[in-house]
C-alpha cells in the first residue's frame, strides 16, 4: 500500500511538472511579447516626453515626419506580434495565420522607414553639431557618437530583415523556426529602448558592448527556457549566432576607427 501511495505521489508530481512545462510552452512567446513592449516603453515614453519639452523650449529641433511613421509602425509591429502569440496560445492558429499577413507588411514597411531614418537623424544631430561648432562647443564626440550608433541602425536594419525572412520562410516548414526567428529579429531592435532607460548602465561613448548584451538580456527568458525543456540548443538560436556573432565583431573592429568615421558622414550624403 505504501508503495502504491508513492507511485502515486510520483505520478501525480510528474504529471504536474507536465502540465506546468505545457503550460510555459504555450506562454513563453506570450510572455516575451509583453516583455518586448514593456522595454519599448519604458525606454520610449519618458523621453519622448524630455524631448517634446525640449522642442517646446527651442533647445532642440522638431522630430523629423519619418520617426513618428517609425514610432507607429514598430508600435503596430509590437501589437499585432502580442495578438498573434495570444492567439497562437489560445489555439487560433488560423486567425494567428491571417494576422501575420499585417504583420509582414508592417515588417516591410519598418525596414524601408528604417532605412529611410537613419540618415535622416544623422544630418538633424549633424547640423546640431556644426552649430554648436559655431558657437564654439567642441562637438567631436557628438559626430563620433552618431557615426558609431549607425552601425548599430545598420546592424538592426540588416539583421531584422534577414531574420523576419528566415521567420517567414520557415512558418510552414519549421514552426519551432519560425516563432523564435520572429523574436529574435526584434531584439536586435531592443538596445535603442534599452539604451534610453537612464538607470541602465550604458557603453555607447566607448564601444558597442551595451548594445550587444542588452539583445541576449532581451531574448534571454525564451533562451533559458528553451535550454531547460531541451537541454540543448535550437536550430534557430544556432541560425541565429552564426549571423550575429560576426556582426557583433564587425561593429567592434569597426566602431570609433578613422576609417569609419570617415566613411559614416559620406554613406548618408552629409
């Protein structure tokens, strides 16, 4: 009889652990697009709103019409990626399926606005150097600072779009793929939210160090967990740093070189 009361204490325990792992598997990808949005406002809303003030007072220029399109769009992106995991979890995939038709558009539109932004702010931050310069305020670290910070917005802009690919390509094939692709070509979006969080440690004046390690914070709760209900490596977190891996080591070769510097200012035309 005892025997049998411990086999069933074991069995009800493993089927708990069961229900419990089934249970974190379905929302995990809930949980990260939460957690995705949160970064996003928490590194967004607060300066946005320093920087409204700032316009108001005249110490900076207005935002540019391009990133407040930006500023919808990811906005957007983040909100139909949240609907399509919730919708993913409660088991309507198809509805799942036809949201994600909005989703790629939105992702497309995202990598032209992108591409579209990141010049655009370097000539408004450049032209807030050179008058500075006028008035005598040393302004080469700000040059500097905006030359190495686009080879972070390159870096998103590449990157995000290879991996929505590889997300979208996969979607039938690989699911496994496909939803873990999707979150990791947003993360390396992340350390522009992460970097706006003042309490936030922040290498960005030296080297891209922050950047690179804000994107495994970012992706680390689906990363850890995956590790500990397989105890090995997916196929996408493989796909994954073989390409990011080597970008990390470009940005760093490159980042504050008189090559770069140079060459930065001439790739957008300022």
């Amino acid at each position: 009889m005892a025997d049998q009361a411990t086999q069933g204490n074991s069995a009800h325990s493993s089927s708990a652990t069961g229900s419990l792992s089934q249970a974190i598997d379905h929302w995990i990808y809930v949980f990260m697009a939460a957690f995705f949005v949160v970064i996003t406002l928490t590194g967004f809303v607060p300066d946005s709103i320093a920087k409204v003030a700032a316009i108001n007072a005249d110490q900076r220029p207005p935002f540019p019409m391009i990133l407040h399109v930006h500023a919808v769009l990811m906005g957007s992106f983040l909100g139909v990626l949240f609907l399509q995991t919730i919708l993913a979890a409660t088991g309507r995939i198809e509805y799942h399926r036809r949201l994600g038709v909005a989703g790629g558009i939105l992702a497309i539109a995202l990598v032209v606005a992108g591409f579209i932004l990141v010049p655009t702010m370097f000539h408004q931050f450049s032209a807030m150097a050179q008058n500075g310069a006028a008035n005598g305020v040393d302004t080469s670290s700000v040059v500097e600072r905006i030359s190495n910070v686009m080879l972070l917005q390159l870096r998103v802009g590449i990157l995000f779009s290879l991996f929505v690919g590889i997300a979208l390509a996969a979607r039938k094939t690989n699911p496994g793929v496909h939803k873990r692709m999707m979150f990791l070509a947003i993360a390396t979006a992340l350390p522009a939210a992460f970097h706006r969080i003042p309490w936030l440690p922040n290498t960005l004046g030296e080297s891209g160090l922050s950047a690179h390690l804000y994107i495994l914070l970012a992706i680390s709760p689906m990363l850890v967990w995956d590790l500990i209900r397989s105890r090995s490596l997916h196929k996408a977190y493989v796909i994954w740093l073989a390409i990011f891996v080597p970008s990390v080591l470009l940005i760093d070769a490159l980042w504050s070189t008189e090559w770069w510097l140079a060459t930065a200012p001439r790739l957008v035309g300022a």
